[in-house]
C-alpha cells in the first residue's frame, strides 16, 4: 500500500508541476529557478571534466584494441554509447548523488522545522515556491550537464585516443562528423529531461513526506530518495531502450515488431 501511495504522490506531484509551469514567469520563483539551474548544474561541471575526458578515450581504445574493430566501429560506439547511454545516466547519478540528496535532506527539514507551515500561514502556495522551480530547474540541468559531458567525452577520445591507438585526431573527427545524427542528441535530451524531472519529483516528494516530524527521519528520507530515484531512472532508461530500439538489457531481449 505505500508503494501505491508513493506512486500515486508522485504521479499527482508530476501533474501538479505540469499545470502551475506558467508560475515560473513570477521573480521570486524565477530566482529559486535559476538558483537550482546553478547549483546542479554548473556547480558539478567542473567535477566531471576528467572523468568525461577519460571515458572517451576508454571507450575508443578499448574497442580497437581489445575488439579489434577499425575507426569507423570505433566512432560509431563512441557515439551510440555516449550518447545515447552514458551521457544521461552519469548526468543522472551525479544529479540524484550531488543535488537529489540535498534537495530531498532541505525539504525534509523544512517540512520538520515547520517552515512549510508558515508558508501556507502566508499564502503562499507551497508547491509553486518550492517545488515547481526545483522541478523544472534540475530538469534543464540535467540535460545541460549530459550534454556537457556527452561533449568532453567525445572531444577527449578524439585528441587523447592518437597518443594511444593508431588513428589520427583528422581520421577520427572525419568519421565522427559522417556518422553523427541529429537522432541520437534529440534521443539524449529528451531521456536527460526526464531523468532530471524524474528525480526532482521523486525528491520532493519525499523531502515533503517524511516518515513522522522528528529529525532522525531526515536520513531514511535521503535514504528513499536516492534508492527511489536511481530504480526509476534506470526503468526510464530501458523503457526508452526497448521503446525506440528495440533492443532491452543490452540485446538481450529484443522487441518483436
């Protein structure tokens, strides 16, 4: 029964955030907005720029060497793993592991600490003030940190990868650019929107739905987030998998058309 009621707060969050995203156009609701935009995204770039970089030089030399492959299989795997996989899911997991959790510890505070009910004191509509901006503003960060690491993994395998591999920087931009398909961005961001919305709903609502009013509830709160929020990531991403190619659990199961 309180998976049912999670789902059911979760499904009734998401519709409530759909219809007040007009509210966004109010000044103080606009900076809790941009604030959220700053925090998840722009604050966790410059932990990933290594990481990023590395990632795309892995995965070419990996598959020329241990694969044996040429470039052309080399870029194309660079491309549909990066994009289309890695590139969301780790925007995702720093997402739910640097800003999930914060967000899901502050409302959960605020909820104890009786801060939400002096909001509603004053009028103020809980949900617009507090979580439509962090909704939709971690929502676009997602997607901007999946692009921004979609980006230094693919230009760090392309100027790393020819210290490592016979292939030159030319040979493998080249192929890049000829195989490259504005599908596998618009596939991207449309899944790193939702995994950014995913988790802000998620987050919310337990933040604002804690298990009693006492502070020992803040770290099974967190706790619940962040579990909650990695699983349904993860099924958005093999329902998008299966949905759009057919292919489920890395070909495992294929659909039948």
């Amino acid at each position: 029964m309180q998976a049912l009621r999670e789902i059911e707060g979760g499904v009734r969050l998401s519709l409530n955030v759909a219809a007040r995203i007009g509210q966004l156009r109010k000044p103080p609701i606009l900076e809790s907005f941009l604030r959220q935009i700053y925090f998840t995204g722009v604050t966790a770039a410059t932990g990933v720029v290594l990481r990023a970089s590395v990632l795309g030089v892995m995965i070419i030399a990996v598959t020329m060497n241990v694969l044996d492959a040429d470039v052309d299989l080399a870029v194309k795997i660079l491309l549909l793993v990066v994009f289309r996989e890695i590139g969301p899911l780790a925007a995702a997991v720093v997402v739910i592991l640097r800003s999930g959790s914060a967000m899901a510890a502050e409302m959960a505070m605020m909820r104890i600490g009786g801060q939400t009910r002096a909001l509603r004191y004053l009028s103020i509509n809980l949900y617009d003030y507090l979580v439509l901006p962090r909704a939709i503003g971690m929502m676009v960060a997602t997607a901007v940190l999946a692009f921004y690491i979609q980006f230094l993994a693919v230009l760090g395998g392309l100027i790393l990868s020819p210290f490592i591999i016979q292939a030159s920087f030319m040979e493998l931009a080249g192929r890049l650019l000829d195989l490259f398909q504005p599908v596998d961005f618009y596939y991207s961001t449309l899944k790193s929107l939702l995994f950014g919305f995913a988790i802000a709903v998620v987050c919310c609502y337990h933040g604002l739905n804690p298990p009693d009013l006492t502070h020992n509830a803040v770290p099974r709160v967190v706790t619940r987030a962040v579990t909650q929020s990695a699983m349904l990531v993860l099924t958005i991403n093999a329902v998008f998998a299966y949905i759009v190619f057919g292919i489920l659990f890395f070909g495992l199961v294929r659909a039948t058309v």
